[in-house]
C-alpha cells in the first residue's frame, strides 16, 4: 500500500515518545498521536519520522513499523 501511494507520507518531528504512543508534529502544522504495535522504544524525542495513514506505517531511522491514529 506505502509503496503503490508514496505521496501519502506526511513528515514531522517526535515531540513525545512513552514506549506505545508517539506524538508527531507534522510538516503541515497538525499534531498526530500514534498507537505503535511494534518496536517504538528507540523512537526518541526530536527524531524526524514519516507517517503513512493509508497504510498505517511510521518510519524512524532504520525502524519501519505498525501506527494507528490514536
């Protein structure tokens, strides 16, 4: 799905990160929270990510994992 819409990623900065939410302000000004279901213990704070909501994905540095709209 990412990869046949890749327009659909959004950019943002990490503003909070407790284990299974990340708070992500986008590029465009909003503020989305994330429920991660797989490795979000090495998102940190301030670390640039891109967020998918067509295929529920966040990217952060070597980590590609499951995020939904919380």
């Amino acid at each position: 799905m990412a990869a046949s819409n890749p327009s659909a990623w959004w950019d943002g900065l990490v503003v909070d990160a407790d284990g299974t939410t990340v708070t992500v302000a986008l590029l465009t000004g909003a503020t989305v929270t994330l429920r991660v279901v797989g490795p979000a213990v090495d998102i940190a704070v301030s670390e640039p990510v891109a967020y998918h909501p067509v295929a529920e994905l966040l990217s952060a540095s070597a980590i590609l994992t499951t995020a939904r709209a919380a």
